[in-house]
C-alpha cells in the first residue's frame, strides 16, 4: 500500500499569506496520479487538483499543484478567506487502490 | 444536475450489518466508476473500495477483507455498500465517489455524495 505522509500538520497563517502543503508517498506514485481536495466542516471534500498540477473545473488560479515521483506540493499563492479548511492529498496509481494522506490544516493566524 | 444522492443516518449495534445507498443522476451510470471512502470522526479520509458500473467488477481495501461487499444495481443507478459485523470503531461519515474519467475507475475524484452518518453504539 503507498503510504501518504502529509505536512505540516496544522499550518497557521494570515489572509494574503503563502500557503505550502507537503505530501510525501512512501514509493513513487505511477503517471504522477495525485490529486488534492479541501475540505470545510460539514461539506464532502472538493477536488482542487489531479494528475499532480492539473487544476479541476472551476478552481482558481491561486492553487497549484506541483511534485513528482514520491513528493507533491500544493501552493496557495495568496489565502482568501475561504481557503481556510483542511487539504487532503490521495493517490490513485497503485493498481491495488486509492489512499489518502493525514490532511493538512490550514487555520488563520 | 449531476449529482450522488446517499441514503440516511444509519443507527446500528456492534456485530450488526448496515447496507447504504447511493444513487446517481445526471450521468450515465454505467460509464464511471463509484468509489466508497470513510471519515472517522475528527479523522482523515479511508478508501474502501470501488465498484465498475458498467460490468460490476469490484475491488475493497485489504482493510475490510471479508467485511465489505459493493454492488451496484443499473436499473436503479445506485451503487451499494454492504459492511458486516460492525464495531465501534466504524463510527463514520461515509460518502460515495465518482472518479472524473469515464470508464478509468482509478482516478481523482469530481462528484461526491453528501455523505451518511453510521453510528455503531451499543
């Protein structure tokens, strides 16, 4: 099973800041299949990103996703209010299924 | 609109059984895949398995070995999750998922259900 090590595990920051989510596979994640979603209390996740650095349908410039082999990053250039949620990163090229990261926190400083 | 409508909170006593729903409109059912995935209270999510809603293959989590059954009915459009013998430990929010390309059943996921609360409480 490819393990999925996200971090930090609670990142404190303003509005406007820079947000750097880490997720590290314990083996290399074939074709770069990692996505990103974030999610707010009460609500199912949200797909922010696939493929690693691909963005979904609707979501804004500010998110990027970058990374390869084991290690991905999700960039948030500048938070909005909005952007304050936990982020979870997943892998889905182990033929032997999907996981799922720890999440990651993001809360406003 | 495309969307997954899941079944209601579930109330059940440990060694019991809980079978929910999940039911698709908008799409064509039997194009796209339905993954189940878990949320422990206050905790990450946990994939479960799938189930391919054109020919009905199906996969689980080694996790859930013996435990979980996932079928679909396309008469219906609903996929189902069947989990057996439950522990409290299966407290959960439990959602259905849609992978966003048709046909490839092992992708990120677009469309998601609203969730169902199952309760395990002796």
């Amino acid at each position: 099973e490819v393990v999925l090590t996200q971090s930090p595990g609670t990142l404190s920051l303003s509005p406007g800041e820079r947000a750097t989510l880490s997720c590290r596979a314990s083996q290399t994640v074939s074709s770069n299949y990692v996505a990103w979603y974030q999610q707010t209390p009460g609500q199912a996740p949200r797909l922010l990103i696939y493929g690693a650095s691909s963005r979904a349908t609707g979501i804004p410039d500010r998110f990027s996703g970058s990374g390869s082999g084991t290690d991905f990053t999700l960039t948030i250039s500048r938070l909005e209010p909005e952007d304050f949620a936990i982020y979870h990163c997943q892998q889905y090229g182990s033929p032997q299924g999907v996981t799922f990261g720890g999440g990651t926190k993001v809360e406003i400083k | 609109q495309v969307q997954l409508v899941q079944s209601g909170a579930e109330v059940k006593k440990p060694g019991a059984s809980v079978k929910l729903s999940c039911k698709a409109s908008g799409y064509t059912f039997t194009s796209y895949g339905i993954h189940w995935v878990r949320q422990a209270p206050g905790q990450s999510l946990e994939w479960m398995g799938w189930i391919n809603g054109g020919n009905g293959n199906s996969k689980h989590s080694q996790k859930f070995q013996g435990r979980v059954t996932i079928t679909r009915d396309t008469s219906a459009n609903t996929a189902y999750m069947h989990l057996s013998n439950l522990r409290s430990e299966d407290t959960a929010l439990y959602y259905c998922a849609r992978p966003m390309k048709m046909i490839i059943v092992l992708y990120a996921f677009d469309l998601w259900g609203q969730g169902t609360l199952v309760t395990v409480s002796s």
